[in-house]
C-alpha cells in the first residue's frame, strides 16, 4: 500500500501504525461483541479476514486499516466501500473500472443488498475494498508482497463480481417468482461471452418460464458496452446473443418460436461516453412476445 491522500493521519503514522499492528490485536477484532445488523456483522468478519490475509504477507499497513474497519462494523457503523480516487492507484482503466463498479455496488446496497440480502452484499463490498486495496500495490515493489500481488488482485475482482453478479440475478429471479414478467436479462463479464455457472442457472428458470407462458415469439438480443471499437462489439454481441440462444434451445425452448439478433453498442442500458466499460450495457435482453 503507498502512501496515499486516503487518511492523513496513516500517510504521516505509516511506521507507528506498522509497529502496533500485530495479530493480537486482529484477534482482539475479532473477538469482539458485535452489535448492529447482519449487514454491518457480515462486513466485520469479512474486514477481519483481509486483516489477517494482509498480516499474512506482512503488509501491516494493510492489515491495520482493515482492522480498523472491522472494528467500526463491528461496533454497528454502516461502513462505506472505499473510494478509490483516495488511493494510489496509476492505472487509468483500473480506476475507471473501480468507480464505475462503486457507483453500482452503492446503488445496489442502498436499493435492497443491505436489508434484503445483508451476508452476500458485505461480501461485495469486503471484495470491493479487497481490490482497490491490491490495485494501489505498486507492480514495481520487490520481494514476497510483489509477487502475491496479481493473483490477489485477480481473486478479488472475481469474487467481488461474483458476488455482485448473484446480488442482481437474486433480484431478478423473485421477481420472476411474484409477477408474471415477459423479458430477462442476462449479463456478462467484460468482452466475454461464456455463461457463468449462475447465469446458466438463470436461464434454465427462463426456459421453464417459456415452457409455462408459451409465448409466440422470443425474441434474444445481444449488446456490448462502449469499450472497444465498433466493429469488434457487433461480433461479440453476436456471440453473446447466439450463445444464450443456443443454451435455451438445449433446455427446450423452441428454435422456431426464436429471433436472435445482435445490436453491438447501440441501444445502451446506461448511456456512457465512448471507451467506457459499463456492466450493466454487457448484456443479453430475452422478451417472450
């Protein structure tokens, strides 16, 4: 972790802060009575976990801020996911990326992850931090915290969009449950287009809802975000779409009753600038007509 505008108050105690940050004082954390909601319980054990995973590799810095914030939730604060423009962090995608995901991972918490669905939205917002954290790791450090850098950062990022992924389609599917609905959405991972094993899961309820409404016409359309150039999201939302398409037609739905088609950046769920990778344009649309 460099030294960053994110507290003052570490940036100037960096030698303090390492010197009492131990493993005592992580178990003292977490140990702790804890008070407040399962939300701010769940991120008090999920901070404990990164302190002790940064004690691990010695980065006591780490290992003290994030026992800090363990120790806020624990104590029943509503602790915030950080933001990265507090960090250091040199990559320009990678910090686009992390505010982009922000502003989502917010939204998503205030909307219903806190009160609805409080374990698996403080484990988005733990991975969240997880990975702003191992983004600020300098890829010029040396010695044993340098080389388990990118492997962090990679099992962060997985397990935050894991995460974030199963919050949405949660979502979706009890709507499916209470309302009878007629179009679906499935989402990808950025200039993917392999389903996961929950969006496969999501379509096979998508092909039995079309077994019991036995609409007319399904029509499954393909988009990208505006990352990239033109020609090449055309080719990937066709991918997509043909994808998605294929996995309902092994699951009984009827080929005939299809219409696939692929739109590339057009059409934008949020409308962004161009170059920028947005996970809610990464999508698939299913309409039962």
């Amino acid at each position: 972790m460099s030294f960053s505008a994110r507290t003052l108050i570490v940036a100037a105690a960096a030698v303090v802060l390492s010197a009492c940050t131990t493993v005592s004082s992580i178990d003292a954390v977490a140990n702790m009575q804890t008070s407040g909601s399962a939300f701010t319980r769940g991120l008090h054990a999920g901070y404990v976990e990164l302190a002790y995973k940064e004690a691990g590799f010695y980065d006591w810095v780490d290992a003290g801020f994030f026992r800090d914030k363990a120790e806020m939730a624990g104590s029943g604060q509503v602790v915030l996911p950080e933001d990265p423009n507090d960090w250091s962090i040199s990559d320009p995608d990678m910090m686009a990326a992390l505010n982009s995901e922000r502003q989502r991972l917010i939204g998503v918490l205030d909307d219903f992850g806190r009160s609805e669905k409080p374990d698996l939205a403080a484990l988005a917002q733990v991975m969240y931090d997880c990975w702003v954290e191992e983004a600020e790791e300098s890829s010029e450090r040396r010695g044993f915290v340098a080389e388990h850098q990118p492997v962090e950062l990679g099992r962060c990022q997985l397990d935050y969009f894991a995460a974030m992924e199963e919050l949405l389609a949660v979502e979706v599917v009890e709507v499916i449950v209470e309302v009878p609905v007629s179009e679906f959405v499935v989402y990808f991972g950025w200039d993917q287009s392999d389903l996961s094993p929950l969006a496969q899961s999501f379509l096979n309820d998508v092909a039995a809802e079309a077994s019991v409404q036995s609409p007319a016409t399904i029509a499954v359309g393909g988009f990208t975000d505006t990352s990239g150039a033109t020609a090449y999201n055309m080719q990937l939302s066709k991918k997509r779409a043909e994808t998605v398409a294929g996995y309902l037609v092994g699951h009984g739905v009827n080929p005939e009753n299809m219409l696939v088609g692929w739109f590339g950046e057009n059409d934008l769920a949020v409308e962004t600038a161009d170059n920028v990778r947005e996970p809610n344009n990464r999508r698939v649309e299913i309409i039962f007509e």
